[in-house]
C-alpha cells in the first residue's frame, strides 16, 4: 500500500498542475517538495494546502490508519472509557462531553493561528536577513 507521500505525489501528477505552479503557492522549493513524496506520514496543514491547489479532497486517499496520522483527525471518543482502544489518547484539556465538530472547529482555529504565526516569523526573517 502507497504511503503518504506517495498517495500526494500521484494526486499531484493525476492533476496535470505543474510542480513549479504548486511549490510557488506553497512558498517551498522543489526539493522540498521532493522530499515530502518520500515521507511515510505528512503534516494535515501541508496536504490541505496541496489539496486546495489542485483541488483534491485527500479525505477518501488515505485509510484510516493513515488519517490518524494527521495531526488533526481525532478519533471519536465513546462514552463507555473501557471500549476506548489503548492507542486512542484524549487530549488532557478536552473535556468528553465535548461534541467532535466543537473539536474540529478548536483544532482549525489553532491551525489558523499557528500559520499566521508562522508567516509573520518568515516576515521577520526576510526583514532582518533578506531573501536568498
């Protein structure tokens, strides 16, 4: 079974977008982008990006076992803590009461703050040492 990377790659060349087109959009380099084809696992934000550029839903690519390797996909947690499997791990701040959707909406506010912070540190870093 294809990995992560591999699933990305083909989805990539199955769009007829050229890689120049999408790591400009990304604001990453080709080797870069090399580079996570060959990753067994991929970061959520980076294959949601990929997936608005060339606009694939990957939802339905990865299995199950693959999507819990996101970031953020969080497993259903049952009422009943005994039926919970021993790899399932229930974030300590969460309460169980709350609804995945309230979760859903959590995590991409998160993610939506972590990406500005992190475009507001690149600013930063073409300020203080210019581009390349």
């Amino acid at each position: 079974m294809p990995h992560q990377g591999e699933i990305l790659q083909e989805a990539i060349k199955n769009s007829g977008i050229s890689i120049t087109r999408i790591v400009d959009e990304l604001g990453i380099t080709r080797p870069t982008i090399y580079r996570k084809f060959k990753e067994e696992t991929l970061d959520y934000a980076f294959v949601k990006r990929v997936g608005d550029i060339i606009s694939h839903d990957f939802s339905q690519d990865f299995t199950v076992t693959q999507q819990s390797a996101f970031l953020f996909v969080t497993p259903s947690v049952s009422s009943n803590v005994a039926s919970v499997p021993d790899k399932v791990v229930t974030p300590r701040n969460v309460p169980l009461t709350v609804t995945e959707p309230d979760l859903g909406k959590q995590l991409l506010a998160l993610q939506q703050k972590y990406i500005a912070l992190l475009e507001a540190y690149n600013e930063l870093l073409l300020k203080v040492y210019g581009p390349k």
